[in-house]
C-alpha cells in the first residue's frame, strides 16, 4: 500500500496534477515498452503485444483530485477559494487544508460562527462562496508566499485500518494505482496495452478525450470509484455497490453505457478466475470511459473500486475489492482478443 499511499497524500487538482505525472511517469518506465507526457499531461505508457497488427487496449485512471485555487485574500487575511471538480460544502467545514505557495501552509475552512446563528440558519447547508479558509496570518505576512492560482487542497494523512483503507483522493489514485499494479503483473501479451494516467477528468473527462483521439483503442477500460451507499438508513436498492462485494464492473452511469458484450464477458472472466464481482449502475457522474466512447472506436467498459464518501476528506475503500478490480483487468487484457462485442 506504499504506492497507494504515495499517490493519496501528494497534491494534484485538475489542470496541476505535474507530482501524480511524476509518479506515474516513474513507476511506468519499469513496466512500459516507452512513457510519454502528451500536451494535454495525459501520462502514456505504452507496451507492445506479440501479434503486428495488435488490437489495442487502453486502460486509464484519472491523475487529478478535486480541490480549489486561491482566488482572493481579503484585508485581514482571509482566503476566498475557487472550485476545482465537485465539491459538497457540508464536508469541508471546520476540515484542514493545504496551500502550495511559495512554501506549503496550513488553513482551516469556515464560515459564519453556528453559535451566533439563529436555529433555523444553523440546519441550512452552507454554499461555497460564504466559506473561507483562515491560516491565521495577516495579508501581508500571506502574500509573500501565496498568491492568486495557487492550488488546495485537503489535509489527510492515508490511514490502513484492518481490511479497510481511509484518505482522500481515493476519487482518482486507486484508478492510477490500478493501472499500475496492472502493469507490474503483465506478461507479454497478444494486444497492445496502452497504460493511461488521464488529466482532468474531474472537471469534464477533458484528459480521456485528447488520449483516446490519439490513441483510437479498440477497447476501452476505465478504472475508477464508485459509490457505496451501504451505510445505516440507506435502502439496499439504493446503494450502488457494496464494500467487501468485490471490483464492479459498470453497466452505465449518466455519462456512458458499456458494451454488453464487454460487460458479460468480464462477468465470465470473474466467474472462471473466481474473482469477487458485483454489478454497478450509477444514477449520476461519469469516468473516462466516457472520453475513450466518445474519441476511441466505442467499446468501453469501466472496472469500479467500491468507495463510500466519495468526494469528502475521508473516502474509504476494501482492501479485497481493490485487489479484485487489479485481478480482473489483468484477465482482461490477457484474454481479451476473446471478447465479442455485443448491443
């Protein structure tokens, strides 16, 4: 879990993801045939199967996280904040982060005091423009280190705890571990594999897009988190997917629909290799898979990591489910000459 740690606790927001580039760019030249950062900051690993012409196969997890930029600092050093990717305020209040400036500082998000406010004002969901983050320093001592564009994000350490793994960026480091635990495992392989560590999909699938136009995959694999509901109060049809269930493979979520044929014949694989599995149909969001539909030949599926509080400092996933999702995309690739479309 080195690795996963590693990924979790460096910054990368959407359109600053330059240290998860790093990383990614790193681990893959032990395992790719060659590595290129493409102008879009899409990470491109790239190894080449036995058979010429091979199909090709791209599989990719997003690099950025979620988080904001320094868009102002008020006279007495109060730091307003812009949006990167989707936030739910409810979660950052009271919560710390970190701002890479000149030099890294701490701060805390806030906004108005709930003791001063009337009861009915205290149970409403604060928005993002009345929050602010204090680093307890005044104007003048902050703008010697930080200025407007500087990226924040949240201050988590990566916690193991039994079967289960707490920290944020889950939403998307478990994708680019995925892909490169997936490497580590390959032998050569009939088809040519495309490992891809994608730029900006929390703000549009903008990466995804601009990779799979150049790299036209005949198939198309995203890795990514999905939702678990499975908490109290919660009704089982409601849940999405469960933790400890194993790795879900996508039906389709509000941005795209798998292949059928790719779906049953992950289903199948699964079954053969005795892998955990469970089905997952997202009532809303998008990965990838997306991009690669959109800009690549069509076929596209997306393997999902089971999360609950997903987009919040502390996501939380199953050891089991993180394996099985590494397991079975590398039968995928291994056996994927095999699959037959379907719609």
């Amino acid at each position: 879990m080195q690795l996963l740690q590693e990924l979790c606790e460096a910054p990368g927001i959407s359109g600053r993801e330059q240290k998860i580039i790093d990383i990614m760019a790193r681990e893959l030249s032990q395992t790719a045939d060659s590595v290129t950062v493409d102008q879009m900051g899409n990470v491109i690993g790239f190894k080449k199967g036995r058979k010429d012409p091979a199909k090709k196969v791209m599989i990719a997890g997003h690099l950025d996280e979620i988080g904001f930029v320094v868009s102002y600092v008020d006279k007495n050093g109060y730091i307003r904040f812009a949006q990167r990717g989707g936030h739910t305020p409810k979660v950052l209040l009271s919560q710390r982060v970190k701002i890479f400036g000149k030099q890294e500082v701490i701060g805390v998000v806030e906004g108005a005091p709930a003791m001063l406010q009337e009861a009915e004002d205290r149970k409403k969901t604060p928005e993002l423009k009345d929050l602010y983050i204090d680093t307890g320093m005044n104007k003048e001592e902050l703008e010697k280190i930080v200025e407007i564009g500087d990226i924040i994000v949240l201050d988590r350490e990566f916690v193991e705890q039994g079967q289960v793994c707490i920290a944020k960026a889950f939403d998307n480091r478990v994708g680019c571990y995925v892909v490169l635990e997936t490497m580590k495992r390959l032998q050569q392989t009939d088809v040519d594999v495309y490992a891809v560590g994608t730029a900006q999909e929390e703000v549009g699938i903008r990466g995804a897009m601009s990779a799979a136009r150049d790299v036209n995959p005949d198939f198309g694999i995203a890795i990514d988190v999905t939702a678990a509901f499975d908490t109290p109060d919660v009704k089982e049809h409601q849940q999405v997917t469960q933790l400890g269930k194993g790795v879900a493979i996508k039906i389709n979520d509000q941005a795209s629909i798998s292949n059928h044929g790719i779906v049953e014949f992950l289903k199948a694989l699964a079954k053969k290799h005795k892998i955990l599995y469970q089905l997952e149909i997202l009532p809303f969001g998008g990965t990838d898979a997306a991009g690669m539909q959109r800009f690549g030949k069509g076929p596209v599926c997306t393997l999902s990591v089971p999360t609950r509080y997903v987009h919040s400092p502390n996501e939380m996933l199953h050891k089991d489910d993180l394996e099985a999702t590494i397991a079975l995309l590398v039968k995928f690739i291994e056996e994927c000459e095999q699959c037959q479309l379907a719609f």
